[in-house]
C-alpha cells in the first residue's frame, strides 16, 4: 500500500504495456525503460511484467503505512527515508511500516522506477497496467498520480531474496546510436551533414510521446508523404527540420519523413534524456544492433 | 553515414526499408490491408506486432529477432482474390456540420469554390472506407474523399481538437476519437464514441470498414 503525501512532476503506473494493438491505433506505451522495470520487479520478487511507478524529473513523496519491500532502478535521485536508512539504487529495500520514501531531482538522468512486492494492483486496460496520458486510459485512473492517492499491492506469489542489479555496461559514451531511417534517402548532403555531424539540444516540451530537438535544421527534399508506421525511437522531421524522437506514447502512425531509427539497446539512453540535454547520432549496422540488444541485467545475492 | 540500409533482398519483389532494428517497413500499396490479415493469420512468432498504413505495413519484429524464412515467406506467399476484397461492416454516423462544430467549413468551402452546403452534401454523399488506424487510438483514416474536398493539413496544428471532430486532411477525411492537439480542417462533429477501451472491441472502426456520414 502507498499513499502519495506529495506528487512528482509525472508518477506513472507503468508495466511492460500493450504490444500487439497497434493495428487499432494503440502504441503498445509501457515502461521507457522496460529491462529497468523488469529488474525492479526481480528485485522484489515480482514477475517482470507487473506494475510499478515511473518517475520523471521531479520525484514524490511516498508513505508505506504497512511497510514493504521495493527497489529502484533508473536515474538515481535525491533520496532519503524517514527511517534515515540509505536509498540504494538496484538493491532490494525492506521499508518499515509507515515509513516515508521522498524522492526530489535526478542527480542526472531523467527517469527512475520503483517497484514494490506484489506490484501495484490496478485495473488491466486492454492488456495491460500502463497509464497511457494522451486517451486518458490505465493505470491510476488513466492520469498521473496526485496528492492523496492511494494505491494498494497485489498478493506476492513468488519467493524473493535480498538482490543487487547490475544494468548491461553502456559503451556508447552519450551518442544515440542509430539505424538509418527508410526515408534516409529523401535528404540532401546538408540535411544528412546536420543530423549526423551536429549536436542537438533536447527541448522542453518533449514528453512520453516524444523527444523534441533544437539544432540545425535538417533540409529534405519533401517535407511529407503517405503515413507509414512508426515505432518509439523513430526520428521524424517535420518541415521545419528540427528532429522528433518519437516516444512510448508516440502515434503509431507518422507522416514526416523518418531519417533514422534509434537502437532498441539506446532506447534506455532515450528515457533518460532530458530538457537542455546534448544529443548526437551515430549510425551502427542492423546485425550489431540486434547483438547490442539481447545485453541482460545481472543480478547477485546480497550478503 | 546516412546511406540506406537494406541488407540483402528480403523477397525479390518487395521493397523493404529497416525502421530502428525492430521495424521492417515494407510497402504493399493498395494490397496492404489484404497482406496485413495474410501476415496476421501467419501467428509469426518473431513478430510483436505489425501496423498498417498509407500503402505500407511496419513488421515490429521481436526484440533481438531476425527475420526468419517463415517471414520471408509471408511477405512474398501469392494473396488470393477472397483476401483482397476485405469488405467490413457499414456504419451511419450523425454529424453536426459547420458552425462552432466545424470551424473550418466556411474557408475550406470557399477554397473548393462550393457553399457551405454543397461542401456538406458532398462529404455525406460519398461512402469511405477505413484504410487505417493511426494518430490516436481508434482514429479512421477514411478513403474515398472526393478530390474536390481535399486539402493539405493546417500551417499550424489547433492546441486542441475536441473528441468526435470530423475532418479533413490530405486526401483523407477522418473523426478525432479524444480531445487533444491536431492538424486537419475540422468540419464538423460527432456524438458517436469511436474508441472505448473497456469495449471488448475498443474502436468502432475497424480497417475495412464502410463509413456514411448523415448530417444531424
């Protein structure tokens, strides 16, 4: 059980969403960083796909009136607990009863997820736990969590163990590592120098459906052409040339021309971005990309 | 940098592109719904989901897959006639036309050199066919507008577009399922629910599907 005594900037209730409904217009959303919510929940004893919270920016402030046993992955933010214990990232974290979490910024980063024994038990939405903003749909209520909410834990049904998570190692030093996009082709020399030999600055009004981009103008020759189906980390540019990173909650369908499509293994990378943040692109093979995706979380017993 | 990646021939006779690892964009023209029910019939277990759309469909393979022989061989098996003739359900939607439901009637009647009621008889008169869904969950891109109607997308899209909001963009006309931003010209609007996610079934429209507008 949590009741929320101070809401953060956006806590939503994200499992590993809704694949499989695109065809009626639904992208498929869930956690931004799905293997991070996955090892939350193996480090609490849950299975993978059940439901924690997602949190962007500015953290909440959370009691547990009968206690329980949570982690947290992700961005590490300020943190402490009533019980003055420390806030450890990717360890198991038993919480007395009525003991308060407050998370305030990220240190860096952008997200962090919590999950707690038994996941958070709220009603499933076509399939699924995650909260999906833009229809107003699962999760709490379909919205963010606000001031006074409380929500409660489903039934443990597994064995768990004190654990510490170890996220895959990260290589790509900051660079967003992409495959070149089907409408590649479509921009001139210019454009192409831009988008892959400039830096960009990630703009405020990016959001779960997408990471807005300020740089130099990538020039196309067509500005639109028939809707194609686009996935989270499609790189559209719209007429102004200045690049959309498409998000969980992003259309499934677009009509800019995609110059790229970020690696699932950098889509991590992507939910940790935020406003004000340097962005760069790098291209990369499709063959290394698949081999950079089956990358694993590991996991050791704590002493 | 930059260059096309295409790897080698997916089938001979399809143009394929990579969208990310994951997306396989492959254009199908005006077999895409029919190719689309062929691939979904398949069960391709290396396949999450597939999305189709204006002339394409997007294979969203699972994570780490490759493309498998059984995909290839879904992508280039010969559709028979049965399968590309998919004829949905027919559905009459009650629309208010113009007026501070459709605010964008008067100057796209005016551009099509029309009144405002030949402009509304000749949206009512023609039966549409959804193509896709797209943009948000359960919206219809709707074929069939008469090129008299057609206009580009808004310079700029309205901050918000009130659910049931039937309108225009491009070449197609469609209804906003939810209140949000968007860019088309809207005409007019709909108490009709187009996307309920308690449904069983979410969106009213299905691709394939036959659209009639009435006017209220």
């Amino acid at each position: 059980m949590i009741e929320v005594l101070r809401a953060g900037l956006c806590d939503l209730v994200m499992d590993l969403g809704r694949p499989g409904r695109r065809m009626l217009g639904v992208p498929a959303g869930g956690a931004a960083d799905p293997a991070a919510l996955a090892a939350a929940n193996h480090l609490v004893g849950n299975d993978a796909a059940a439901a924690g919270l997602e949190i962007a920016l500015s953290g909440p402030r959370l009691r547990f009136p009968l206690g329980g046993v949570a982690a947290l992955t992700g961005a590490r933010f300020a943190a402490r607990r009533s019980s003055g214990a420390p806030v450890a990232w990717n360890e198991t974290l038993v919480l007395a009863a009525g003991e308060v979490l407050t998370l305030d910024r990220p240190e860096s980063g952008c997200r962090c997820w919590l999950a707690l024994r038994g996941g958070l038990a709220v009603p499933s939405v076509m399939g699924s736990r995650s909260t999906f903003l833009p229809s107003g749909f699962g999760g709490h209520g379909g919205r963010a969590l606000q001031a006074g909410d409380v929500l409660h834990c489903g039934v443990p049904t597994n064995e768990m163990k004190l654990l510490r998570a170890s996220p895959p190692a990260d290589e790509a030093e900051g660079d967003l590592r992409v495959v070149a996009g089907p409408q590649a082709g479509q921009f001139d020399d210019v454009g192409l120098a831009a988008f892959f030999g400039t830096p960009y600055r990630v703009d405020a009004a990016s959001d779960r459906r997408g990471v807005r981009l300020a740089g130099t103008p990538v020039s196309h020759r067509r500005a639109e052409l028939p809707s194609q189906g686009v996935l989270p980390g499609s790189v559209q540019i719209p007429p102004d040339g200045q690049p959309i990173i498409l998000g969980w909650d992003g259309p499934v369908t677009g009509g800019y021309p995609v110059i790229a499509g970020v690696i699932t293994a950098d889509v991590p990378r992507l939910a940790q971005l935020k406003p004000g943040d340097a962005v760069r692109f790098v291209t990369i093979e499709v063959e290394a990309a698949c081999e950079l995706a089956a990358a694993q979380w590991t996991f050791k017993e704590l002493a | 940098m930059g260059k096309q990646t295409t790897g080698q021939p997916l089938v001979a006779s399809t143009c394929w592109r990579w969208v990310g690892e994951r997306g396989l964009r492959v254009e199908t023209g005006a077999m895409t719904l029919a190719r689309y029910m062929l691939l979904i019939s398949k069960n391709l277990t290396d396949v999450e989901d597939i999305i189709p759309a204006d002339g394409s469909l997007l294979l969203i393979l699972r994570r780490s897959a490759r493309v498998s022989p059984e995909v290839r061989a879904a992508l280039s098996a010969p559709l028979d006639v049965a399968q590309t003739a998919v004829k949905g359900k027919r559905h009459e939607i009650v629309v208010d036309y113009g007026g501070a439901a459709g605010p964008d009637l008067p100057a796209l009647a005016k551009r099509a050199g029309m009144s405002e009621a030949a402009y509304i008889d000749c949206h009512a008169a023609t039966e549409y066919t959804v193509a896709f869904l797209g943009f948000q969950p359960g919206f219809p891109y709707l074929q069939g507008l008469p090129p008299t109607l057609q206009a580009a997308r808004r310079a700029s899209p309205r901050q918000q577009v009130a659910a049931g909001s039937v309108a225009i963009g491009g070449r197609y006309t469609g209804i906003y399922p939810t209140d949000g931003p968007g860019g088309w010209h809207v005409i007019g609007r709909t108490h009709t629910v187009l996307f309920d996610p308690q449904r069983a079934a979410p969106a009213l429209l299905m691709p394939g599907d036959r659209v009639c507008f009435v006017p209220a």
